[in-house]
C-alpha cells in the first residue's frame, strides 16, 4: 500500500534496498535537498522494519564523568569544566567504584566511561590528579578504572574519551567491549574562524575518521554518530553518513550511528543559534536508514522530550544508553525520560521494547571475532540467547 503512494524516485530506493542495493550519494543529495519529508521517513521506517523486525533497544547504564577538563572549547559545550568550577569532576578509584556498585544495584549492564579530550595537556590540576594514582595519561587511568568495575561489579566499561591513538584504544580493548567516537561532522569548514569547532583541534574530521580506522583495524566495536544543525550543509552531512558506511564495510566494526539534534545551551557560543530544524532532522534521520539500512541507528530520548517517539517512524531502532541513576553529564539540562515512559511510547508505536548490552549481539553471537576471550564470560553471564540483556536481571533477579 505504501509504495503505491510514494514518489516514483523513493519507489526505486525501496525496491533497490530490498534488493540490497546501496542508495548513491547522489541520490541521496538530491532527497536530502528535496521536500518530500514524511514520505522519506516513509521509506526509512519500511527499511527498518526488513533489517531491524520491530524491536526497539536501549542500554542500561551508569554515568562515570571521570574527569570533565578538556584541552577543547566547542562552541555548543556545556560538558567542559575549568579547575575552578563548583561542578569540575576528578573521580577517585573509590568514587568509581562506588558509582558502578550504584548502577549494579539499579540493574545497570554499562558503565560509560566519559572524559574530556586529553585534559593533561593543558591543565597542570589534571596532571597532578592522574600522578596521585600513578598515571601520566588519562587513558592509563581509565584502563585501571575499566578493570576495577570489571572485575568488582561485572558490569560491562564503554569508554567515550575522544579522540584515541591505536595505542590507547588497543590498551582498552581487552577492558571495554566497545568504545565510542563521534564524527559529528566531516568537512573540516566548521574547523576554521567563528565555526563551533574553531578551538577544539580533536575534532578535525582527519583525527577522528583516523581514530574510527584504527578501531576497525583493532576490530573493537564502535559507536559514532553525527551531531546535527551546528552549521553543515546536508551536502556535508550526506558525505559524512557515507564516510561512516565506507569505514564500515570496510572493518565491518561500527556497531551504532547516532544521530543527535543540536539544542543550543545558554552561556555558550552558540546559545542564541537555532536547534536542528525538526524536518530537517527528520530527514537526517531517514537518510541514515537509507544509506546504512542494516546499521543500529540510536536518536537521544531526552533531546527531544516531547516528540522523541515520531523518531520511531523515522527509521531509528535504537534510544542510545538511559541511566536510572546518573543524569546526562554531556547534557545534563535535558533528564533522562523515565524508562516506564520510553517503554509505553515505544510499544503504542508497535515496537517491542528490550534492554541490550553496550555492545550489541551482532558482535559477540554471530562473529567471535570482537570480544576478547577475557570479557566474553562477562558478556554472558547477562545476555541471553539473543545477545539482549537477560529479562529476569533487568526485572530485579540476581544471576
């Protein structure tokens, strides 16, 4: 019935997905230019439902903001903290460990590792705090962190510090069983003179195309994603979608694109710019499904939350990690919607509703290739036969 309704273009991208055939980038510049909106979502959400089926997925997960000095300014920040701040975290290894003992006892699966970018070179506080534990990087000190909960609270470290050297992430990988990196934008424009990323030299597309490379050749599952309406063009933001999918099959590791709406924040340099226009995202969104149709594609609930439930029919089968515990300290102006919320929105939309690990099945069911034997119990002893969490720790048993 649907494809008898749409434009004959959105027909042949239908037909040419099904026959598992690859949008051009062409193509997908002239639907990103275009104003066919709702039927664009139309064809995403059909995708979705022939390589996702109708189940619907969230992470479980405890926040660890183990130190928030970033060496970068980016114009939209409000993560960044300056040694003077009241709300400037240097977590101790109790302080961690405590953290992850809390999200254990609400059920968490992840503990999400988030730091600034290499915060040692620029602030002489940072480089005291990693010698008091004997470490001169921020990365060796996550390292121990991530064993520590490992080990102390079996849940399962994903760690999203930024910009990593091959080094450094093969250094996590036998601790994380993924780590995150998001691309936010590929054209190096929004690098240079009053563009959001004119100070912030760890997100010139080069390094952090370079970091997803590495991650492939290491074989370490990765979320990346895109930041979307800090001043691309959606030219630019179809380049980067197809930057991601040419990574992908070549490495085959990236395991999640997240698409995520910028909202601008007061007291930042662009907190008097406009959010991501919503038909705008929309189609960023749907596009995504049409470029990558078999990739887990995630938008965050608590951007968008009064709306985020229409992003189900946009092509998303993912909402990305939602912490019982902990608020976003990325966004910590927008809370996290009650999980009760997010199951009851998502199931009258027709989509089961299922709690997943930081890493997805995909990646530790059918190729054993991703998970180190040293965390494959680990992962495990939470999964079920389908690689999502197992329904009776979520719903409060003990394993």
């Amino acid at each position: 019935m649907l494809e008898s309704q749409l434009d004959p273009n959105l027909q042949e991208v239908l037909a040419k997905n099904s026959d598992g055939k690859a949008i051009s980038k062409q193509h997908a510049y002239e639907l990103m230019d275009g104003d066919e909106v709702s039927q664009v979502a139309d064809v995403a959400r059909c995708l979705r439902h022939q390589t996702k089926g109708r189940l619907t997925t969230y992470s479980r997960k405890v926040f660890i903001n183990i130190i928030n000095l970033c060496r970068d300014t980016c114009g939209y920040c409000t993560y960044k903290k300056e040694p003077s701040d009241s709300l400037v975290s240097m977590m101790t290894p109790q302080q961690v460990l405590l953290m992850a003992e809390t999200g254990k006892k609400f059920k968490c699966t992840e503990a999400l590792f988030v730091s600034g970018e290499r915060p040692e070179q620029r602030y002489p506080q940072a480089r005291e705090w990693l010698r008091s534990f004997g470490h001169t990087s921020t990365i060796e000190y996550i390292r121990e962190m991530s064993e520590m909960v490992l080990q102390k609270t079996g849940l399962l470290p994903h760690t999203n510090a930024g910009s990593l050297t091959k080094k450094e992430m093969l250094s996590l990988k036998d601790t994380n069983v993924s780590l995150g990196t998001m691309l936010e934008a590929s054209t190096q424009r929004l690098m240079t003179k009053n563009m959001p990323h004119e100070f912030a030299p760890s997100k010139h597309p080069k390094v952090r195309l370079r970091t997803l490379e590495d991650a492939g050749e290491l074989k370490i599952p990765t979320t990346t994603g895109l930041l979307i309406g800090i001043g691309e063009s959606p030219e630019e933001l179809v380049d980067s979608l197809f930057l991601i999918k040419e990574i992908h099959e070549k490495h085959g590791h990236i395991q999640e694109v997240i698409m995520q709406n910028f909202v601008p924040k007061p007291e930042t340099i662009m907190g008097k710019c406009m959010p991501a226009p919503h038909d705008y995202f929309v189609k960023s969104i749907a596009l995504a499904r049409l470029i990558l149709p078999s990739m887990n594609i995630q938008v965050p609930p608590n951007l968008s939350p009064y709306i985020f439930g229409q992003y189900l029919d946009s092509g998303i089968n993912d909402w990305g990690g939602i912490s019982p515990v902990t608020v976003d300290y990325v966004n910590p102006e927008f809370p996290w919607p009650g999980l009760d919320m997010v199951k009851k929105i998502t199931i009258e939309r027709g989509y089961d509703f299922r709690a997943r690990l930081p890493v997805y099945p995909e990646f530790f069911k059918r190729n054993s290739t991703f998970i180190p034997y040293k965390l494959q119990s680990y992962v495990d002893a939470l999964s079920d036969t389908d690689g999502l969490v197992k329904e009776e720790f979520v719903n409060g048993l003990e394993l």
